[in-house]
C-alpha cells in the first residue's frame, strides 16, 4: 500500500515536472502559452506538496494560478488592450516586489512556526516569499520576475532534497540555469523592441 501510494506520488512528481518544464520554455521564448501549461503543473504539484507537508508551497501555487490568470490577462491585453511587452521595473514596482519578499516571508514564517506541524517554517517561507515576487513580476511581464525567481530556485533546491522530492529538486535546478538563459534572452527581445520603436519614432 505504501509502495503504490510512494510510486503514485513520484509519477504525479514526474507529470508536473514535464508540465513545469514546458512552461518556463515558453516563458524563457515570451509565449503566452506559458501559463496554460503551469496551472497544469500547478494542481499537479498542490496533492505532492500537500503529502509532503510543504504548506507554504501550498499556498505558493494557490497564488501561482491566480497570478497565471492574471498574468494570462495582462501578458494579452494589458493596459492598453494590446499584447504588453517587456521591460524593466519602475522603482515603484522594485520597492512593491521587495515589499511583496518581507511581507510574504514574515506572514508565512509566523503561519509555519505557530500553526502547522512544518519542520522547515524559515526555509520554506524563504523560497515561496521570493517566488511570489518572480510571479508577479512574471505576470507583469518586468525582466526583473527572472533574478526573484532563480533566488527562489537556488534555495529550494536543498529543502526538496531534504523532503527526498529528488525529481523536484532536478527541475528546480533546470528552472535556475533556464531562469538565467530566460533573462538573457528577455534582455535581447526588450532591446530589439526598444530598438524597433526608436527606428520607427
């Protein structure tokens, strides 16, 4: 009974993992796609992280899905009811974005410590509080969304290898060096957009 439930739990492991790593390919190339294939990824990932008691991670992907909506939205409409390009954070979003990593961190240790049975409250609020950073400025499409994201990457690859999540803690490891490719590759398209609408002024 273990053994089935073990092989079910690194199969739907496994499943998200080829979900995720679909996503941050298309998020790396600046397709809208992106987010379909990760609210796949998402409720995927929700029941193994739930069975891990990984609660912060929980509600990382509750925010994860609604910012995918959000970001699906605003990546296709945005302000302007046009398709929203890249760029650079304004220094009002660089102090919302580190304002979101102390306020997120701070709720999700207190929740940890004193409310569940989590034996990781610092660690896990670390990586989730600088992943719901990098998803909402992924969601506004800001360059920025690439370096909060592989901070969270990099620390979470030790704590899912101490859950024995050793297919999660691989991808977190592909998703830094394609966090790294993606934000050189995000810096050549805004500046080849930037270059098209000076040529075009």
């Amino acid at each position: 009974m273990i053994e089935e439930f073990l092989t079910q739990l690194t199969w739907l492991q496994g499943l998200g993992t080829l979900f995720g790593i679909v996503q941050v390919i298309l998020a790396r190339q600046n397709n809208i796609n992106t987010y379909l294939f990760g609210i796949v990824s998402i409720l995927l990932s929700m029941w193994v992280l739930y069975q891990s008691a990984l609660y912060a991670d929980i509600l990382l992907n509750l925010y994860y899905l609604v910012m995918s909506i959000y970001g699906w939205l605003f990546w296709k409409y945005g302000k302007q009811k046009a398709e929203t390009p890249i760029s650079s954070s304004t220094q009002s979003e660089h102090l919302k974005a580190i304002g979101i990593v102390l306020g997120c961190f701070g709720l999700m240790s207190y929740w940890l410590y004193f409310h569940t049975d989590s034996d990781v409250p610092i660690w896990d609020a670390i990586v989730s509080a600088f992943a719901w950073a990098g998803m909402w400025l992924m969601a506004r499409r800001k360059i920025e969304n690439w370096v909060y994201l592989n901070i969270s990457n990099i620390i979470s690859i030790p704590l899912l290898m101490y859950k024995e999540l050793y297919i999660y803690a691989g991808m977190s490891v592909f998703l830094f060096i394609v966090g790294t490719s993606g934000y050189l590759k995000w810096r050549k398209l805004m500046n080849e957009e930037n270059g098209n609408v000076y040529a075009t002024a």
